[in-house]
C-alpha cells in the first residue's frame, strides 16, 4: 500500500514528531509494509536529518517560476496553477495525452505519485488558520481531489475562517475529504461554522503522542531528580498578537520569562535551559535559540552561570530523551509540551494559539495555562512557585490524561481504515484484502 504524506514541514521538530506519530498509527492499521512518501517544504534539507525517508518537494513549490517577469509574477503563477489543477482534471476524464503537453517535467512526476497513491493524508498541525497564507494547502487538497484520490486530514486545530474565499473553497475541500481529525472540539465548531457536514469528522488526539511512553508516565521520579531543580525552557518569536502591539507583547512575553528564570535561579537554586522543537538548523525559517538568548542576555550577571542556551538541533526520539532529564518544562511550542508530557515531564504551559489551551483543558490542567497576550511578569513567577509545589499532584493528573491521549492516538488509525473504506466502498472498489493491517 502506498501512502502520500502532504504538507509536511519535517525541519521543525514538532512537525516532525506529529509526522513519526503518524507513521507509526498508519502501519498499525494498514500493516508495516506500508510504502510512505512524504510531500516536504525542503525536501533536500529534510532528507539529510532524516535519510530514511523518502522526501518530495510541495508540489505547489515545485511549479513552474516566473520571478524574472517582474509584475507579471503572480499573475503568471496563477494561471500555471490552474494549469497544474486543470491537468489534473484531463488526467482522470482520459485525457493524458493535453495533461503531458500543460505540465513541466517536475509537475508531471509528482501527478503520476499523487495518481498512483492509495490514500492521500495531510498531516496534523496548526497550519488551517488564518494567521498563515492557505494557498499552498487549498492547492495540495484540490490536486489531491482532483485526481480522485481519498483525502484525509490528520489531527488538525483549525479555523477560525474569515475569509469569503477560504470559507467558500475549504467548505468544498473538506466535505469531499474522506476524514477530517480534530485536535478540539473549537475546530469542529469553525467547521460547523462554514456550513461543512461534520458527519466524516472526528476529535482525536495530536499524533505525536503516539510516541508517549507510558513506563516514563506512570512511573515518575522524585523532585528534583538531580542534584539541583533542572528546567527547560521553550521560547519562540511571535508576531500575531490580536489585541496588543506585538512589540509590546514580546516584550511583555521575554520579560516574563528572564524575571522566572532569575527567581528559578535564586529561590531553588536552579540550572535552567533554553531549548526548543525548532533550533540548529539553518535552512529553517526560524531559531528559538535566538529569542532564548536575548531571554538569558536579560537576566542578572550574578545568575547568568545557571542558564544555558541549548542551540543543537534533535529529532523527536532524541528531544524525548532529553525531556527525561528536566524537572519540569515551561513550553510555548506546543510540541515541546507535548514532547515533555510523552516522556513523563510535566508542563506549565503559555499559550500563543488556541490549540494549547484546548490540549490542557481536556488534560484537566487547564488553569495552568499562561495566555501569551495577559503574560505578566510577577503573575507569571507566582504561577511558576505554585506549579512547583503542585507537582506531586500535577503528575498524577498527567498520568491519566496523557495514557488517555495516546490510546486516543492510536485509535484514529482503525478510524482512518473504517473511513477509506467507507471511501472505496463509494466509489465502486470495494478493497477487502487490500488493506494490510492486523486481522
């Protein structure tokens, strides 16, 4: 069975945790034979941190260009993206011969993958708001339906959607998908909000905590496991502020985070660590490294010895590991909290979308959660005195929630068999046999 992995960002390590997540669900339900190709922003980059894999570049990226016409560009674009989606068109009603002539070589290969796919899956994120461009995305769900293929989007937070144009074409795209996974059931109501028939949606967990390990979870070492308090620290640059100017709230957000650290530092004798699911590699867009260490530049001289900026990229397993090592973790991304809960660490969470609240509310822990946008120094230090001594209880809260977050986890992968074939059957190919998977 070939698999076809789309929109997938594998240089941040979030992104490629949900991405191993999946795999792993994906073999349990369709057998471990199963061939994957992953549709990848930086395929070239991607493969020298993971050479396992079989990387392809977006199909959108890999569009013809026409930056040397100035003006004309974008328009230019366009119209080949239409081609792109009309060939794909010609292809499925017989017509091979006009789909040859309209594509590029490149275009060409990666129609003939897609067409030669058994299912089309666009992995798990947070990439359906409207904080980012949608382009890129509605282009891979459409090329995908165009050439018939069944279309399931993994564990997505999503929405709201604003935007006419978006509301009109993801309303289409998601009631032709054959499955659409929910991280929360905020996503299901924006898809319930543009008009979609929610009957092929499900609320799940986010992939990635098919990696948890549950020896780790339930079996929780003392506090501090060290000699001294040992704590991480994930920071990020965030741009979309919505009710405050995002100069002010990073402000706001650094200063929060450098005055916890001295009083981490001061009142427990603390070894802190900057670290974080997108750092060390260059070819990526960002560094979270660089905004921890304007965080660390922050604190006093006399504590500057304990606070460590950790710049060494790690690929999921290996950041896991790492996690085993802290007492706790202080976590804007979302997969480094939820990295850190799968090896058993926990989390005081901020949070810079909805996504994270949601995620800690459904753990029972959501009033621990730190809105990136109210973030105050002096609040934000007592919160972190008062998870430190609620530890004891916190891990036993964790140890329920996050078993319960993977086995939800594991479970979408017999609900992505049901769903493809409740697809098959539809379409007149039935596909007993066909499937792998355990008996």
């Amino acid at each position: 069975m070939k698999i076809l992995i789309t929109n997938v960002v594998m240089l941040n390590t979030g992104d490629a945790a949900i991405l191993m997540g999946l795999m792993s669900i994906l073999k349990q339900a369709f057998g471990a034979d199963v061939e994957f190709v992953i549709y990848d922003s930086k395929p070239e980059v991607s493969s020298k941190y993971y050479p396992k894999l079989t990387f392809r570049r977006w199909v959108y990226l890999d569009r013809r260009k026409f930056r040397q016409l100035g003006g004309w560009s974008d328009r230019l674009q366009q119209i080949n993206q239409n081609y792109v989606l009309f060939a794909a068109w010609c292809w499925t009603h017989g017509f091979k011969q006009i789909t040859k002539a309209l594509l590029s070589p490149n275009e060409l290969r990666a129609l003939v993958e897609y067409a030669s796919a058994d299912l089309i899956v666009s992995t798990g994120g947070t990439y359906l708001v409207e904080n980012y461009s949608l382009e890129k995305r509605i282009f891979d769900f459409q090329f995908s339906l165009l050439l018939k293929k069944p279309l399931m989007l993994f564990t997505q937070s999503l929405g709201p959607f604003s935007n006419p144009v978006y509301q009109t074409e993801l309303q289409k795209i998601f009631n032709e998908a054959a499955l659409i996974l929910l991280r929360d059931r905020a996503s299901l109501k924006h898809l319930e909000e543009i008009k979609v028939d929610t009957q092929n949606s499900h609320v799940s967990s986010d992939a990635a905590f098919a990696l948890a390990q549950p020896e780790a979870i339930q079996n929780p070492q003392s506090v501090p496991k060290n000699s001294c308090l040992k704590v991480a620290i994930s920071s990020r640059q965030w741009s979309h502020f919505k009710h405050i100017d995002s100069k002010f709230g990073m402000r706001k957000y650094q200063e929060s985070l450098s005055k916890a650290t001295e009083y981490l530092v001061e009142q427990h004798g603390a070894e802190v660590t900057f670290l974080s699911t997108c750092q060390g590699i260059p070819q990526y867009w960002t560094d979270d490294s660089k905004v921890g260490e304007e965080i660390a530049a922050m604190v006093p001289d006399s504590i500057r010895q304990h606070v460590q900026v950790d710049h060494q990229f790690r690929p999921p397993e290996a950041l896991l590991e790492q996690l085993k090592t802290y007492d706790f973790v202080i976590a804007t991304r979302m997969h480094m909290a939820i990295l850190a809960l799968a090896a058993g660490t926990p989390v005081l969470p901020i949070a810079y979308e909805f996504k994270t609240r949601e995620l800690f509310d459904r753990l029972q822990l959501g009033k621990w959660v730190h809105d990136i946008e109210l973030i105050e120094p002096e609040e934000f230090t007592q919160s972190v005195e008062a998870f430190i001594q609620a530890i004891p209880e916190i891990r036993q809260t964790l140890a329920v929630g996050v078993i319960k977050e993977q086995q939800q986890a594991l479970a979408a992968g017999a609900i992505a068999k049901q769903a493809l074939e409740k697809w098959q059957s539809k379409q007149g190919n039935p596909s007993s046999g066909n499937l792998g998977g355990k008996p």
